[in-house]
C-alpha cells in the first residue's frame, strides 16, 4: 500500500519507521567535552554540601580526562537552583590542564562568586572542555610540583579502578 502511495522511496520510508536499518552506525567523532552532574536528594542551602559534591565532580570530571589521555583548557561550572533556574559560570586556565586540585580550585572559586539569594541548590555540574591531546607533550610551563600532583592523581586513579570508587578520595568530597 505505501509503495503505492509514496513509489520505492515508500519502502524504505516504511522501513525506517520500523526500526529497520542496514547501514552502519557512525559516531559523532571526538568529545567535545567532560562532564558530571549530581542533583542532590533535597534542595540544599549548605555551602560546605556543595563544595563537598564540587571536590566529587572534580574528580570524576578529572579522572575522566586522565584516562582518556587528555586535558582541558575550559572549566564550566554549573548551578541550578530550587526554582529550576539553571546558570553556568566558565574559566579558561592559559595551560591545559587535567589536576584535580587545579580544577576543583578553579570550579568552588565560581561557586564562591556565585549569589543563590535565598535560593537552595538542587543541582551542581562540573563541565571541562577545549580538551586537547598535550597530556603526552611535556608543557613548557609545567613545575615539578604539577608532575608530583599529576602522579598523585594517577595513582588515586589507579586505586579506584582496582577497589572501587569508594575506596580513596580526599576528605573535602566526603560529604558528596
């Protein structure tokens, strides 16, 4: 019936509309960034709460760019409120970077800057982008306090993999 309505092109309009599809999927190519959100289980006003899910998302968000072999050079944070009003407040760091410390620093300063009014929070998200392939580069400017924070970060890396999420982070995202 709908060939005869719609021709050949009909068949496989019909086709299509039925989930049936032979040609391969193809991906939308590289990240474009790295993200995580947590919505808290109640709306809070405790700053220390959000800091507390921030140090988290950091290093999730960092963790990510680590195994992935990558840094960013843009750190977004994001905020919605009670009111379901959503902002974001962004940085761009002058050398790429994927420490967690660097990240997390960055983000609560934004949330610091950041006036909720009388307002609770309801969602905080960390977002890194201007992701660059330099991790295997050795940067011009980087110390050797950056490669020691770098090994550190691996290493925590490492241990989550093996023992779960759980089973190291720093005290300021315990309360996540």
């Amino acid at each position: 019936r709908i060939s005869e309505a719609l021709g050949k092109s009909g068949e496989a309009f019909q086709a299509i509309a039925n989930g049936i599809d032979d040609d391969p999927v193809e991906s939308e190519g590289e990240a474009k960034s790295v993200s995580n959100e947590l919505t808290f289980d109640t709306d809070t006003a405790k700053r220390d709460r959000v800091a507390s899910a921030i140090m988290y998302l950091s290093e999730k968000v960092s963790s990510r760019l680590r195994g992935a072999r990558i840094k960013c050079r843009t750190i977004t944070l994001k905020i919605r409120l009670e009111d379901f009003t959503t902002s974001t407040r962004s940085f761009t760091f002058k050398i790429a970077t994927n420490l967690t410390d660097e990240l997390y620093n960055k983000v609560k300063e934004l949330y610091n800057a950041f006036d909720c009014g009388m307002r609770r929070v309801r969602l905080v998200g960390v977002r890194a982008s201007g992701l660059s392939g330099s991790i295997a580069e050795k940067e011009l400017f980087e110390t050797e306090v950056d490669r020691k924070r770098e090994r550190v970060d691996f290493g925590m890396d490492k241990i989550k993999a093996k023992f779960g999420s759980g089973s190291i982070y720093r005290a300021s995202s315990k309360g996540a």
